[in-house]
C-alpha cells in the first residue's frame, strides 16, 4: 500500500433533489490495479465516474484522480484519464480512423504522430480492415473496440470504462476482456470498469467492489467480497464419499463453524463459517467411509449477488 | 571565524541555488503554459475545421445553398433587366442613373414577377440559419458523441463555441462571396461601376445579414440545447421564425386598428404617442428591425424610420441621405439586433454550461 492511490474518493454525496444516487463512497486504486464496479443498474455507477471525471459536481465529499481534484481541474484529470460511456457513440460519416484521429486532434497530438499511433491502435483492437470504413457501418462490438482505441489515443495513465460489455456477443466480450487485461499488464494502465455483468468482471478484475444503492458494500477480491457479505456460510465444501450415512452426517454437523449439511447429488456440500476441510476429511476417514473427493467451492460473483440479493429482503426485515 | 565564514558561504550558496532553481522553474512553468495554450488553440480549431467540412458536405446544407444562390440569381437577373431596359430607353436616363444608386436597386427592384434579392435574403437567411443550428447539440448528444468529447481536455464552452463559429463562418464565406459576385455581375451587365459610397452600403448590408441570421441560428443552437429531439427543436425555431415573420405583423395591425382609430385620441401628441407605441411593437420583432434597418442603407431616399409630422417635412430638401447619416438612422436598430443575438447565444452557452452530461438520458 506504500504507492499513492491513482483513484481515491473520500465521503463521495451526490444528491439529486431528494435521491441520493451515491451516499458516502471511499474507495482507494491503486496503480495498474483493475478495479471492477459492479452493481445493478441505477446503482450510481455512472454518477460515480462522471464525478471522477468532474463532469458532475460532488455534493460533498473528494475526489482525487492521480493526485488532481477534477472538480477544480477537470482538464488535467482528461489529459490523464481515457473514458469510454456505456453507450459510445462516433460520427457516422466518418471514417473510424477518422475518428481517432479527430480525438487526437483534441488532445493535441500532431498528425504524423497521431495517424502513426491511430494504425497502432486500430491494429491492436483488429480493426485495420475496418479503419476505412464509415463508423456509421460498425457493429456494436466494432463500436466498442473501436472507443477503445478512442480511448488509448492520448496515452491515459487510466481509463474507466462504463458498461464496456453491455450488448456484445459472447466472443466479442471475450475479446474486448482480453484486450483490457492486456492493456493493464504491459502498459500498466490502471482500469476502472463497471458492469452488471458478473461473470464478465470477475474474470479479469484484482478487485471487485460491490455497489448498490449509492453505497459500496463490500470490495475486495471475490473471496472476501464472499466473507463480508456472508459472514455466516463464507465457505462451501463439497464432499462425496461413501458410504454416507445419517450418523456420519451429525457428526460433520458437529464440527464447530459448520452450519448446515445439504444433499447433492453425488455427495454433501457442507456450509461452514471458515475453512475446516481437514476437520471434515479426518471425521470421514474416522469413520470408516472412503473419501473420494473433497473440494472448497470458489464462490463465483454470480452467486455471491445472487445470494446477496436473495438476502435482502431478509436482512432489511431485521 | 573560518566555519562562520562557510555557514555564511554554505547560506549564500542556498539562496543562490534556490533563486535559481525558481527561476527555471519558472521559465518551465512559462514554457508549459504556451505550449497547453497552442494545445487548446489548436483543439479549438479542430473543432472548427471539423464543424464546417460536416456542414459543407450535408446534404441538408448542399441544398439550401443552392436554392439560396438559385433565387438569388434569380432575383438578380429580373432586377438587372429591368434596370438594363430602363438605362437602354433613353441617354438621360444613364446620366440620371449615375446619381441615384442604381447599384443599389440590384438588391431592392423587382418587376413583380419575383421578389427582390432584399426580400429572398430576408426570407431564406433565417431557415439557413436554423438548419445549421437546431441540431448542433441534441444530434452530438443523442448520438452518444457528447460525452465521448466531454471526456477530451478542451474545455466545455469549445464544443458549443465551436459550432457557433463554424456556422457564423459558412455564413460569412457564403455572403461576402455572394454580395461581391452581385456586384461583379453588376458592372459587367449594367456597366455602371459602384461608387464607393455604394460599395459601404453594401458592405453593411452583408454584415448586418450576417447578424440576422446568426440571431437565428443561435436561437437554433438555444433550442438544440433546451430540445432533446433534433425535430422538436428545428419545429419550435420555425415555428419563432413563422411567427415573428408573418403573424407577429398581423396582431401588431389588428391591435393598431382599434388602437389608433380609437375616439378617444384628442391631441396631436396623443396621437403621435399612440403610434409611436405600435412602431415601438413592431420592432420588438427582429425580422421587422431587419427589414428597417436594410431599407434604409439600400435606399438612400429613406430619411427616416420613425413617425414625422407635415410640420417637420416642410423645408426639407428631397435628396438622398449621405452614408453617414443613414448609418446613424439604423443605429439602434443594428445595436438591438446584436443584442438579440448575443442574449440569444448567452442563453444557450448558459444552459449548456449548466447541463448534466449523460451518456444516456
């Protein structure tokens, strides 16, 4: 933690009338960290990242973007910062290297170097054939690549991406992913990038940060994302081995920290606060059934919100 | 006294190396601020040159260019064989010709089959107008372009000052060219070349077209802001212009009927109040203000705009005003329609600044 953050808000308000869309969010990024936020949509999502780009003003609260207020210094966070909307849009009646090349323009960039850095770019997104063509003819997905080189063009040192897999098919996704987490590796470029998309974040983010309601619940890896809002069944261990039997059954629910003992169809998955694997294995073996497998399911993000948001209901009861 | 000696040296020493390092600093710091301003000069004139090859190569523009510089030479052609057959009649008539501004009637005459080239400009200026601003930043911001240039470091006012200037350039290209041809043509047909005198009323009467259709075409930008469908805004500016070219006329009349009729009027001041009031309606339309104001500079004879009693015409000697004098007689009337224009374009700049930029919404 000794490297300065690159994104750091500190007690972000925002308040629309009488909406709150973003209540009290501190979140710290650090340096070529991929940070995925993720929420259902009207979760503030956007609200936070316009604000990061001092495009909205902060109803309290601070903002830093690589040590720059945005509120007071906006342009220098966009020299800095690459942003791609959710719904990217270009000038259908230009070329896509036209495109990048009017953004270039706008940041500066001479021509030569920018056309140089434009073939570059439209190269490393695979959109060489396409560079000639009118933007109006591209796909979504081609929309999307494309914004992304848009972004590059300035050579950001972030770029926070809004949406980026919204509407594209799978191998498209796949695509764009593999481009983003290249992107951060070799260039060390920090990504913010939000979705609704788990499965889609999960795959390539350091760090995930649960956001709903305006509020960050939990953040961190997605194993303790799982701990914070779970702090009851953290931990999944499936087990099969035979023979399994009622007597065995009390027995694993004996063990301290485990809560509950489901069937499945090959086996148990024993729900448990922390990790008590060689409790189980050895309560097994002692009584004389043979294990067969024994394994800690990885809880994926898609049911981490799941049941996070199955819970809900129960959790705002109490 | 030697290790005082250093201390003061070793101290000299720091505040040397301070000042000079404050000094390139300094001169970096000056360095960088130039170069982020020929930065900035240089988005801005992105966006410019940007904005001009999109209206240059629209098809919306393409053709109301053309049906400008159709009726345009349309106009021309009546109004220079109707001169032409005037001049041909008689050899006086060449010789009365050259003191009464016949250059100017190029603009004014029409042998009523079509309508003077003054009547076209004031008709079609303010539709270009509109056509170039009522999509200027509904379209950006419904094709998601907006925010994508939000997020570039120009600052916000470039985007909207850029169109304006962009638009108020095709405009000024397109006029100046236009109003320099005429009097190409001019001194070819009729043979008569412009007195210089001529040659500054024509002049002003381009800028002040200029200035009237940048009162529409901000007006277009405003509604572009306040509008999120390019067609809700283009309706609403036509519907301004239609109102302000044709209705607002009418009521203003209707009203004067019952107004200055009235029995009630007992004296000469009275009276003259009472019209002076409805004149005072009338040019709360810029179209009217317009129209006031390019009769003047195009006809010399036109002494003036207000309301002038037999008393006052008694003695005056019939003769054309001199430049100077009709330039003062459309002062006010040039002043009010700046300012139209400039409130106009305030307002837009005012709701832009202030607008959330949304991707979606």
């Amino acid at each position: 933690m000794a490297a300065p953050a690159v994104i750091e808000l500190d007690n972000l308000c925002k308040t629309y009338g009488d909406h709150r869309a973003v209540d009290h969010l501190s979140l710290s990024i650090q340096k070529g960290e991929i940070f995925g936020l993720l929420g259902p949509n009207g979760a503030g999502k956007t609200t936070t990242i316009l604000m990061m780009l001092g495009l909205t003003e902060p109803t309290s609260g601070m903002v830093r973007v690589c040590g720059i207020d945005p509120v007071r210094n906006p342009i220098e966070v966009k020299r800095k910062v690459g942003y791609l909307p959710d719904d990217v849009g270009f000038y259908h009646h230009m070329t896509g290297l036209e495109n990048l090349l009017y953004t270039a323009a706008l940041n500066g960039i001479p021509r030569a170097e920018a056309e140089k850095r434009a073939w570059e770019l439209l190269e490393k997104v695979d959109l060489t054939d396409a560079a000639r063509k009118k933007a109006g003819t591209y796909s979504r997905g081609m929309r999307q690549r494309l914004g992304l080189a848009d972004v590059l063009m300035k050579r950001p040192e972030v770029i926070i991406l809004d949406e980026p897999t919204l509407g594209i098919d799978p191998e498209g996704v796949r695509e764009l992913l593999r481009l983003i987490r290249d992107l951060s590796r070799h260039e060390g470029i920090t990504v913010l990038l939000s979705s609704h998309q788990l499965h889609h974040v999960q795959k390539i983010c350091d760090r995930v940060g649960l956001f709903v309601g305006g509020r960050l619940l939990a953040e961190g890896n997605i194993e303790r994302l799982a701990q914070q809002l779970f702090l009851q069944d953290a931990y999944v261990i499936h087990v099969v081995a035979s023979p399994l039997d009622a007597s065995l059954r009390s027995k694993i629910e004996a063990i301290p920290g485990v809560n509950k003992v489901e069937q499945t169809e090959d086996g148990w998955d024993v729900y448990c606060q922390t990790d008590v694997s060689a409790a189980i294995s050895q309560t097994i073996i002692e009584s004389g059934s043979s294990l067969f497998h024994l394994s800690r399911r990885d809880f994926g993000l898609d049911e981490i919100y799941h049941r996070y948001f199955e819970g809900r209901d129960v959790r705002e009861g109490q | 006294m030697y290790v005082k000696a250093s201390k003061e040296e070793r101290w000299a020493n720091d505040v040397f190396s301070y000042v000079k390092r404050w000094s390139e600093r300094l001169k970096v710091g000056a360095l960088d601020e130039k170069k982020r301003a020929r930065g900035a000069n240089s988005a801005f004139s992105a966006i410019v040159k940007k904005e001009l090859a999109d209206y240059l190569t629209s098809w919306r523009m393409i053709i109301l260019i053309a049906l400008i510089l159709l009726t345009c030479f349309g106009s021309l052609y009546t109004a220079m064989t109707t001169i032409r057959d005037a001049l041909d009649s008689s050899e006086e008539a060449k010789e009365i010709a050259k003191g009464a501004y016949l250059f100017l009637k190029l603009f004014t005459v029409s042998d009523g089959t079509l309508p003077s080239f003054l009547t076209f400009v004031s008709f079609l200026g303010p539709l270009l107008g509109i056509a170039l601003g009522f999509d200027a930043i509904n379209s950006e911001r419904n094709r998601g372009t907006l925010s994508r240039l939000m997020a570039q470091p120009i600052p916000r006012d470039y985007v909207i000052n850029g169109k304006f200037v962009a638009a108020l350039l095709l405009n000024a290209v397109l006029f100046l060219s236009l109003g320099l041809l005429v009097m190409a043509l001019g001194i070819l047909v009729l043979g008569i070349p412009p007195t210089f005198e001529e040659f500054a009323r024509m002049v002003c009467f381009l800028l002040l077209c200029l200035v009237y259709i940048a009162f529409w075409l901000n007006l277009g930008i405003l509604f572009s802001v306040v509008f999120r469908q390019a067609a809700t805004s283009a309706l609403s500016s036509m519907a301004v212009w239609l109102f302000f070219n044709l209705f607002y006329s009418m009521i203003v009349e209707v009203f004067a009927k019952s107004f200055l009729q009235s029995d009630a009027i007992t004296s000469v001041e009275q009276a003259v109040g009472r019209q002076e009031l409805v004149l005072g309606l009338m040019r709360l339309s810029p179209s009217y203000l317009f129209n006031e104001s390019t009769t003047a500079l195009l006809s010399p004879d036109v002494r003036t705009l207000g309301i002038v009693t037999v008393e006052q015409t008694a003695g005056a000697v019939a003769a054309p005003l001199p430049f100077s004098q009709s330039l003062l007689l459309i002062w006010p009337q040039a002043t009010a329609l700046i300012a139209a224009t400039l409130i106009c374009f305030a307002v837009a700049y005012w709701l832009f600044m202030r607008q959330e930029i949304r991707a979606s919404g």
